[in-house]
C-alpha cells in the first residue's frame, strides 16, 4: 500500500545493484594458545585466543599512550 504523497520519487529503480561483499582481509585472525590462565596470583580467569597478554583486563599493567608521538610520561 502506498500512502499518497509517499511516492518513490528518487528515480532508481528498485533492483539491486552488483558488487561483491567485503569481508576484510583474506588472512586469518592471529590466535594464541587455548586455556592461558591470567598470572596474578589468585585470577583464575581464562584468557582469549585472541589477547596476546599474560594478564586479563582487570590486572593488565596500566601503560601511558604515546601521543603524536612525543612522550608523556
């Protein structure tokens, strides 16, 4: 149903156009090993494949970013 004054005015055509789908780089993801435990003492939490630290988020190190590249710190 259209509505009047909701007319498709934009003139295309209501097909598809061709392209081809992105899907990023054709390289796989780079993955550490599986069942990596965080290693402060008491964490028992399992690391992702994909976080290459030896600490989860809570007891990562905390390190100052570099910006524009001068040193802040």
């Amino acid at each position: 149903m259209v509505v009047r004054g909701m007319e498709d005015r934009s003139g295309r055509t209501t097909g598809s156009i061709g392209g081809s789908a992105f899907t990023g780089s054709n390289r796989p993801s780079v993955a550490f090993p599986v069942g990596r435990v965080c290693r402060e003492p008491g964490c028992g939490t399992h690391l992702s494949i994909y976080n290459d630290g030896e600490y989860c988020y809570v007891h990562e190190p905390l390190t100052a970013p570099r910006l524009r590249g001068k040193k802040i710190a």
